[in-house]
C-alpha cells in the first residue's frame, strides 16, 4: 500500500468535528478494518510511520496519554 493512501486512511477515521478524538486502540482498529476490506495487509511499522508523518506535519496530534486528534489543517487537507 502507498504511503499517501494509508495516511488518507487514517485521517478518514479520525472524528471530522472540531475536539473530536479517539484513541490510538481505535484508530488501529479502524484502519485495520479498513485496510482489510480494500484487500490489503496491515502493517504495524507502516501504520506508525505514516501516523507519526501525519503528526510532524501537523495534521494530527498524538497526546502521552494515548488520544489522538485531528488538527484544523489536518481536517481541511484530507
């Protein structure tokens, strides 16, 4: 799976309102199913890669305490 294809994913089930968030457990979840549906294979490293391009481009932020939210630049981008 491309990179670009896999972060649309994740943006796509991440909540779309203003202080929407989930947790990490859910987006994996999400994605995975998601991923599974359109025929390809989750994979961990890829998914944590893309998530963390996702938040040093600031389209999302992942707090320490395991919730991730969308950013306004991140809902407007998708």
């Amino acid at each position: 799976m491309k990179d670009n294809r896999l972060r649309r994913i994740i943006m796509e089930n991440l909540p779309q309102v203003e202080k929407g968030e989930c947790t990490r457990t859910y987006l994996e979840i999400a994605v995975q199913q998601d991923l599974k549906s359109l025929g390809f294979e989750f994979c961990m490293q890829d998914f944590n890669r893309n998530l963390n391009q996702l938040h040093d481009w600031q389209h999302l932020v992942i707090f320490t305490n395991g919730w991730i939210k969308p950013t306004q630049a991140g809902l407007t981008r998708i």
